[in-house]
C-alpha cells in the first residue's frame, strides 16, 4: 500500500506545492510515518492550524508540504485550513482517488470516476471480471490528454468500453462499428458492458447530437432501422410505399448528412462487410424493401446500393429492358457500368454481363449483313466483323452459366439462341457453303492455308537467327483468339498483332496439328489407311508430341522441339530456360477446350474451358518470357460450332455415304471411293492438299452426322467459318514498359464557394481507355487543411471507352459531415487519391481547392 502512496502523492507534488491528506478511517497512520519523499516535509494537523498555515504560507512559501490529518476533512466552516485547501489540492486513499491517481486525473474528475466506478472495477468479483477492468484502464490511459474535458474523457471511456482501444480509433463512428459487429452476430455484451458503466446515456446523447436519432427508448437495433430507412429514403424522391404512416415500427425518423455520410463510409468498409450484409439483410425484410420497389423505376434506383433486392430489381428491370429492346444498347452499358460501384455487384456480376453482352448481340445482330460475294470476302468479313457475334455468344452463354440464374435469363437466353442459330449461324453458314461447294480444291485466295504456316510465320524468325516459341491450343477459335489478342496488349511490354489461317480440312485435331508443322515435300501429309485417321508426314505418324518433337527434329534439326504446356508450367525457372537456351524453335502444345468439348458429358462447358484457356495462355506467355523468350506465336489446329440448346431433330443428316468407309465422326467421313447425297460435300486427297487416296465428305452447313455415344452441341470437321478461321496472334516481348493509365481532370463549377451541406463535381476521363491506355481507380473525398476527411468518400473507376468526350465524364456528389462546420469560411481541398501498388497507402494524385461559406440558416430544416 504504501508504494502506491508514494507514486500517487509524487503525481500530486508534480503539479501541487502542498497536499492535504485526510485519514478519516483513521487506519494509514504506519503509511504516514513511514513515507520518505524527497524534499517534502510531512506535518500533521493536529489543532495548530494556524501555525501551521503560517509556516507554509509565510515562513516557506516554495517548500512543498504533506499536511496529515488523523480524521475526516471538516466542513467548510470549521475548516480553517479551507483557503489553502481550494488554492492547493488534497490526496485521497480511498477507491476512487487510487483510480484518478492511476489515470493521472485531477479531483475535478472525481464524481465521473464515481459515477462510472464499473468501468474501473467496482463490480468485479471474479478473476476475469478483474482482469477486463484492468486491461479497461491500461487501454483508457494511453488516451487521455491533461487538457481532456469531462465529456471527452467519458467518451475515451465508451470507445474503451465498446473495443475501440486505438488513439485513432476513439471515435463515434468506431464504437458503432463494434456495436454493429455485435449486433449482426446476435450478441449484446458490449451494450451491456456500456450500460454496466453507465456509459449509454452518453452514448445516445452523442449519436442524437452527431447523426440526428433520438428516442425515448433507444436501442442498438432501433437505430440500425432508422438508419438504413433514413439513408435508403434520403436517396429517393418520396418516402416508403405501401408503409402506414401510422405504423410506429417504420416511421422515419429525420436523420442528418452526418448519419448519411457515416452509413456509406461503413457500408464501403471491408472490415465490417459481413456486418453490413447480415442487418442489411434483417432490415430489408423489416422495412419491407422488396414491396417498396415495386413501385420504383429503373432510374430512380440506380444509385442505390443499401440492400441487395435492389440489384435484383435492377437487373429485373434490365433483363425486361433488354428483351423488349426498351432501353439502347449504349443506355444498358451505361446502367451496368454504374452499379460496377454496388456494394453488392461482384455477387450479381455475371448477370450484370449478361444482360450488358445480350443487348451488344442485339445491336449488332440487328445492323448485320452477311452477303458476300467471294470466299475471300466472307472471310474478310468475318475476321472483321461477323466474327464478334460467336464472341458475344460465348460471353453470354458462359455468364448465364456461372451465374446459375437459367430462370431469370430464360427470355433472353431463349431469344438469343433462336436468333444465334436462325438469324446468324446458320445462313452464314448456307452463304459461305456455296462457295465451299464451288472449290475444286480446299483453298481460298489470299487467305494463308494452315499448312503454310510454318513458312509463312515461323520461318522469318530462323532466318534472323531469332528464336521463336509457337503455342499451339486446341480448338482455339478465331474470336477467342481476337479477345486473347486484347489481353495481352493489356499486360506492361507486350505487344501482340493478329492475323488468320484457313485450317486443314477435315478440320479435326491430327489434321490441323499435323498442318502446322514444317512441311516437307519428301515427306507429305497423307490420312492413315485405317480407322484411326491418324495423319502421317511420309512415313511418320504426327499423334502426340514425342512423335512432333521426331518430326520437327527431323526436318529442322536438334535445336527444335516440342512440349506440353503442363510439362512447361510445372517447370522451374531455371528448366524452362535451360529448355529454351536448347532450342531455336520450341512448339508448346495445349489443350483445354477440345479435351472438354469432346467429351459428351462435358460439352456443354466448353466456353468455361474458353476462359481459362485466356488464364492459362497469359501464364504461358509469361514463363517463356521469364525463361528469355522474346518471340511468340499462338495458333490453333481448328474451330468448333457451339450452341448451347439442344438441336433439334433436322440439325441432324442420315449418314448418306456409301463406299470403304474408314472413319465417322459428327462432322465428316474419311474412306475411298465414296459417294454422297447433295446435302454433303466429298473432298478427294488431292482438293485436300494429302497424298494418298483417302476421302473426305463434310456435312453441308452446320448440320450433324449422328454418332453414337458422342455429344453434339460442340462439333468441328466440317467446313463452317467457325471451324475453319484460326488466329495467328504475334507477341513480342518490349523492354520498355508501354501501358499508362488514364488521366482525370476535376471539371471546376461556376463556383469554387461551398454554401450548402452537400457539393457536386464532375470528374472528366480525358481519353479513352485502349489497351495501352488502361483505367485508373481514385478514391475522392473532401479533406480540411488539417487532413481530415469532411464528406463521405466515393471509390470510382476510370475506364470509358467512348469516343465522345461527353460520354466520359462522371458526375459525383459529396455530402458533407458534421466536420465540415469547423471548416466554415475557410479553404478546403478535394482530393483525388490511388492506392500505392501492394499496400493500403494512397498517394495524391490530383486535387481542387474551395471554400466553405455557409450561412447559419442552412442548418435549419424549414
């Protein structure tokens, strides 16, 4: 006991040159006598105040004095000792003066410390009811300032009380973040524990004062209602609909910006995320929210993120839009776009693509002409153009099935596949057919044929001495490889052209990869004669890479070869170098969307297998050019046709072939001396570009032949642009990075004065986005001079694509906190701000200057 003495008298002569001590229980005599401090003289009163009073007075008006008196203090008008008392201070033993000596508080604090005695301890019995009040002091200390204000101590107690244990974290905000926490996890230890310390009385006076909620009974949950009901209702031009104004459970309480401004920024909270879903989730079904939306249009709820009906009325509302072709393709984009900043868009992403990619297939579709009057044309055409309805295809089918949601699209899925197939596949496929039905032989001029390629885009490298690596990726098709293209182009230093080839015919995988290879007229491709239809280059068999790697051996020497792209990625760097350094040209073979297409059980994810091939071709690319490889080619041994829905009977021909058939397959029969009916095409060895005399017949158009124990939805062999245009796409390796992001202006009003609580700003993307010239993501926010943030913060995303300037410009709107009032006729600073790559940092990137100028009568309601 008496060491504790002695460091709380020490605290009191630090700042007192005399100190009273009143032992009324007359029980710490021993601890009197047995102190020693330094350079105080203890004296006890002992009716010789006045002598007393005269020494220390006048006799050593600088000696520091202990005055100790065996009994309890006297009232004011027998203390005779009172004037000196009020000029110095008095030292207190009991449980109360131990606790403000710990805190290092004055004994203006004693009746808080009183009043509040829970939070020190004061009910502690048990063990760990102990320990939480001591570790309640040691987090309450390192907070408290000697200038704090009685309320400003209380509320370092609350923030305490609730969790916030943190210097910055001391705040209103904070401590209704934890109380959130707790309540959406369906605990109330915390309120209890702020009730037990008489700390909620203060806590509702500061959320009425800050954020505008009173009650006659608060409560956590009620104040969760209000305001979620208030910050929904603030956003909309009425109130509630279908809500009795009579009905006290959900009259709206008026709230305040502050409350509005507080609900975003926790809302935008990673931290509290699943907090904000789970009494989002609570109050949407209190408040009735599905009901009120019914009566709200598309427009006016577009901004709205508080709950996660909302987007499912949204993408309702879009699904409808788009199907009944209400809203422009332009018009949906826009929509889309604006809910990418929803709280809860990453959830409903795919659909948000779905109805975005659907209305594209219908603007498109609707301006298309698929006349041409050549194969050469057709194939321009559709490397140009028509190609970009089998890309929209795949992204929607691929969105409707990763969202799951074949109910909510069954409009617009079933629109899209009658018009895909009815309105584009299938007479583009009749129109090009007439040209396939004049060739004498399988070519098309001025297009590449595939067994050209080596020589037409592999060769040129060998001869400058420069290494090259080909990938090659099954059933890659064109449109795929244009998207690809675009990817990569994306990626810092690369650079990436694409071109085209036409595939080998038959276009199936032995043929196409067997094409691909450097051709040799000693040793000419010819189909097996046998059922396997094996494609063999003289006498050596072209099935599987060990036989490619002999072959490009062969003809080409040791220093070329072949790989799987599994065997590469699973190599370190230094393997994949010392592959790379062995070879001058390296075919690296991968397969992903053929192995799932292929297989009837897995057919129908054969544009999920298209998405990963993208990941997987980036991871490619980059561990060759990790291993020092400076040039690529991507190419693919054929295409394939897709439709997701299942075909109907007359999509399928009876196999009308006669002669020595050798091979079937859903697309086309190899064997000799065939014969066929009109709705086929035969094709001998020699049209074929083969040796030998093994035929092909195709069926015409996109129809099938039956094959027993295969799928049907994905099929190639035959002759279709889809099946028979592969890409050729060139990537070089740049040493100097060649990607910037996007630059963004802050458009300055009429003004640059601040006269209301809340500011609008436009914020203008200079240039569109490309893909050297990449979006740039920026936090905004209205800051004081001092750094504090004065209004709520938007997180917002940079990457129009647009042409026209005025469709690039992004309006924002700043509500203003109760903050902002100490900043009343003073400047204060926009910021724009990015996050520094790898950390939570943000650096400034641009900022504009106002000033505050409000008038005490923009605070009233009325």
């Amino acid at each position: 006991m008496t060491s504790r003495i002695s460091v709380a008298l020490e605290r009191l002569f630090a700042k007192h040159r005399i100190v009273f001590w009143y032992d009324e229980k007359q029980e710490l005599r021993d601890d009197f006598e047995s102190l020693a401090l330094d350079n105080i003289e203890k004296l006890e009163i002992t009716n010789n105040e006045f002598s007393l009073k005269y020494k220390v007075l006048r006799e050593f008006p600088k000696q520091q004095f202990l005055l100790y008196k065996e009994a309890k203090q006297p009232e004011p008008l027998q203390n005779w000792l009172l004037d000196v008392e009020l000029a110095h201070t008095f030292f207190r033993t009991d449980q109360v003066a131990i606790w403000l000596a710990e805190m290092e508080l004055p004994n203006e604090f004693t009746e808080l410390v009183e009043l509040h005695s829970a939070f020190f301890g004061s009910q502690a019995n048990t063990q760990k009811e102990k320990s939480d009040a001591e570790q309640r002091k040691q987090a309450l200390k390192p907070l408290l300032s000697t200038d704090d204000t009685l309320s400003q101590v209380r509320f370092k107690m609350l923030a305490v009380a609730a969790g916030a244990t943190q210097q910055g974290d001391a705040r209103l905000d904070v401590v209704l973040e934890l109380l959130f926490r707790d309540l959406s996890k369906g605990r109330n230890s915390t309120y209890q524990l702020i009730e037990q310390c008489k700390l909620e009385s203060f806590l509702w006076q500061q959320v009425a004062n800050h954020y505008g909620y009173e009650s006659d009974t608060p409560s956590m949950k009620d104040f969760v209602f209000e305001l979620f009901k208030y910050c929904y209702v603030a956003e909309l031009d009425s109130g509630l609909h279908g809500v009795s104004a009579d009905d006290d459970s959900i009259k709206s309480q008026h709230l305040n910006n502050n409350a509005l401004v507080f609900f975003k920024r926790w809302k935008d909270s990673r931290l509290y995320q699943s907090d904000f879903e789970t009494l989002s989730a609570q109050c949407e079904t209190v408040l009735n929210i599905e009901a009120d939306l019914q009566n709200r249009d598309l427009q006016e709820i577009l901004a709205l993120d508080y709950f996660k009906v909302i987007d499912q009325k949204v993408i309702h509302e879009l699904v409808i839009s788009v199907a009944k072709r209400t809203l422009s393709q332009g018009e949906v984009a826009l929509c889309c776009r604006q809910r990418r900043q929803g709280h809860w868009y990453s959830e409903f992403e795919h659909l948000y693509d779905a109805v975005d990619v659907a209305s594209q297939f219908f603007a498109l579709l609707e301006n298309v002409q698929l006349d041409m009057a050549s194969a050469t044309e057709a194939v321009q055409r559709y490397t140009q153009h028509w190609f970009k309805l089998d890309q929209l295809y795949r992204k929607y089918v691929y969105a409707l099935k990763v969202s799951s949601q074949n109910t909510l699209l069954s409009t617009l899925t079933e629109q899209i596949e009658n018009l895909y197939i009815n309105k584009y596949l299938q007479p583009l496929s009749n129109s090009w057919q007439q040209h396939v039905d004049d060739m004498d032989s399988w070519q098309v001029s001025d297009v590449v044929p595939q067994n050209k390629f080596f020589s037409r885009w592999v060769q040129p490298y060998l001869t400058k001495k420069h290494k090259i690596c080909v990938i090659i990726s099954d059933a890659f098709r064109y449109e795929a490889g244009e998207e690809m293209v675009s990817r990569i182009r994306q990626e810092d230093r690369y650079h990436a052209e694409l071109s085209h080839a036409l595939s080998s015919m038959p276009s199936y995988t032995q043929l196409g990869m067997a094409s691909l290879l450097p051709q040799d007229k000693d040793m000419p491709l010819q189909l097996a004669d046998n059922n396997t239809a094996t494609i063999f280059m003289g006498e050596q068999s072209t099935q599987g890479t060990d036989n490619r790697d002999k072959i490009l051996k062969t003809i080409l020497g040791e220093r070329a070869g072949a790989v799987q792209a599994k065997s590469l990625l699973e190599m370190t760097q230094v393997q994949s170098r010392e592959l790379l350094k062995a070879h001058d040209v390296l075919y690296i073979y991968h397969n992903r969307i053929d192995h799932v297409g292929d297989k009837m059980q897995s057919e129908g994810e054969a544009f999920e297998a298209t998405e990963k091939t993208f990941a997987d071709l980036l991871k490619i690319i980059k561990k060759l050019a990790n291993a020092n490889a400076n040039n690529l080619l991507i190419t693919a041994d054929h295409g394939f046709i897709y439709q997701n829905s299942t075909l109907e009977e007359s999509d399928f021909l009876s196999k009308d072939v006669t002669g020595e058939i050798l091979y079937n397959d859903r697309r086309f029969v190899l064997g000799k001396g065939l014969s066929c009916s009109n709705a086929l095409k035969r094709f001998t060895a020699k049209q074929l570009g083969l040796a030998g005399d093994v035929e092909a017949v195709i069926p015409k158009g996109i129809q099938r032949l039956r094959l027993s124990g295969s799928g049907s939805r994905f099929v190639h062999g035959g002759a279709s642009l889809q099946e028979v245009i592969v890409p050729v796409i060139k990537i070089k390796k740049k040493r100097t990075s060649d990607t910037r992001m996007v630059e963004v202006d802050i458009l300055r009003g009429s003004s640059s004065v601040i006269t209301s609580g809340q500011l609008s700003v436009t914020l203008y993307q200079i240039e569109a986005v490309t893909d050297k010239t990449q979006p740039r993501s920026l936090r905004a926010g209205m800051y004081s001079e001092t750094g504090k943030l004065i209004s709520d913060r938007h997180n917002v995303v940079f990457d129009f694509s647009a042409e026209n300037p005025r469709e690039r410009e992004l309006k924002l709107r700043f509500l203003l906190n109760h903050d902002a009032d100490a900043a009343n006729n003073q400047e204060v600073i926009l910021k724009l701000e990015e996050a520094v790559a790898g950390t939570n940092l943000f650096s400034e990137y641009k900022t504009l200057r106002y000033t505050i100028r409000r008038s005490f009568t923009t605070d009233f309601d009325f």
